[in-house]
C-alpha cells in the first residue's frame, strides 16, 4: 500500500471500520472528556489552567491532520477558511448574548474564557471532519449494494443515500457561499455601511438587517438543498431499473 494512501481514511475498508474510526476522533468534538485527559497529562509540565486552555487546539490540530490527507490541501484549506468564518461569527454570538442575557450565563470570567475558546476550535475542527465524513462514503456503492437486496430496508437504504448525496451537495457549496457572506459584510454579524449614529437607531436598524439575512440563508439553504434533488432521483432510478433488468435476465 502506498503511504501516502495509508492516511487516507476514506480508502479504508470495509466501510464499518471507516466508520468507528470516524466516531472515535470526532469524540473530542462532543464529550470534554479527551480534553481534561490530555490537560491532566500536560499539567504535569505546565500550569493546570493553560494545560487545559492548550489541549483543545491540539485536538483541533489532530483532527486536522486526520481530514487533510483526504481531502488534500486545496479542498482542506477551503474548509477551513469557511470554518474560521463560522467560528468567528458563532463566537462572536455567544459573546454578544452573553453580555446581553449575564442571568442566564451563570459563570465566572475564567470559566467563561475557556467554553467560548473550546467553542472556537470545535467549530475550526467540526467542520473539516463532518465533511470529510459525509464525503468519505459514496452513494453509488450504497445503492448498488441495496438494489440488489430485497428487504425491508431496502427503500429506507435507498432515501438515506440521497440524503447522503444531497448532504454532500450542500456541504460544498455552504463553504463557498461562507466566503462569499465574508465579501459582502467583512464584519460578519454587521452590516457594511450602517448609516446610523445614534445608538437605538442602529440597534433598530441591525435587527432588522439580521432578520433579512436569516430568511436570506434559509431560502439559500432550501434552494441547495432541493437543487440537485430531481437529477439525483433520475440517477438512482436508472440503477435501480438497470439492477431489474439485470435480476430479470439472470432469471
């Protein structure tokens, strides 16, 4: 095997064992468990309190390591500058609503620093690995595998593999249209020229541009979604009538 394949995940096989390997690095993106594992073994060189703020880019800088292989640099370095953009901008909320709601927030500064700093590489490293995810199974062995089987899950097989298309779909063009909001509005969560001194006026005036941008990402999300749909349908119904064909002449 060549060594450059061996570290890439998407060639592994069988598809079980791609899987399990997947859930095991993306572990650290949802429990804190791996992060205060790695903090206690690091405090024994540094102070408890940055042993733990360091441990989480290091995850992030593993995971990163473990999805640049297969998607190679180019693809890799696009994810992640949609993924520092919808870091910033989730960071940025958490903040904002934090020092607008402090009654629900109920913590201290320190404790404060160190979720939003864990937010901010999560997001940096779960974007990268949900794609690299969704992208390292392919549609087409899933449907080949389930026309040929006649169970009940066959058609439920068979809808989860154009989800799976249509997440592949979406996923590479939401990075795109990320870059494409950092254009527009540089500063993300603002709008480029407000126009308003005074302070309610803005606020006002702010509510309103963020009302339009969500309907604006929802009617984007929902077009990507269903674009690709009818075309994906058409190609999942000639393999399946192709696999009849293949079924009735075999008889």
């Amino acid at each position: 095997m060549n060594r450059l394949n061996f570290f890439k995940i998407h060639l592994v096989k069988p598809f079980w064992l791609r899987f399990i390997i997947f859930i095991i690095v993306g572990l650290p993106l949802f429990s804190n468990f791996p992060a205060l594992f790695i903090s206690q073994i690091l405090s024994k060189f540094f102070n408890p309190e940055f042993a733990l703020i360091i441990s989480y880019p290091l995850i992030s800088f593993f995971i990163w390591l473990f999805c640049l292989p297969s998607l190679g640099l180019n693809k890799f370095l696009d994810y992640m500058s949609a993924a520092f953009l919808m870091a910033l901008t989730t960071v940025i909320t958490s903040s904002l609503l934090q020092n607008l709601f402090p009654f629900i927030f109920m913590e201290n500064a320190y404790a404060a620093s160190v979720r939003l700093l864990r937010l901010y590489f999560n997001v940096l490293a779960v974007f990268p690995w949900s794609l690299t995810f969704i992208n390292s199974f392919s549609p087409d062995s899933i449907i080949n595998a389930l026309t040929q089987l006649r169970t009940p899950f066959r058609e439920a097989g068979l809808h989860f593999a154009l989800a799976l298309r249509v997440f592949q779909h979406v996923g590479t063009v939401v990075s795109k249209l990320l870059l494409i909001w950092k254009e527009r509005y540089p500063s993300l969560l603002v709008m480029r020229h407000t126009g308003e001194n005074k302070k309610l006026k803005f606020i006002f005036a702010w509510v309103r541009w963020l009302a339009y941008s969500v309907i604006d990402w929802v009617y984007a999300s929902i077009i990507l979604t269903f674009e690709p749909i009818p075309a994906m349908v058409n190609e999942f119904e000639i393999l399946s009538e192709r696999n009849k064909k293949n079924d009735f002449s075999e008889k």
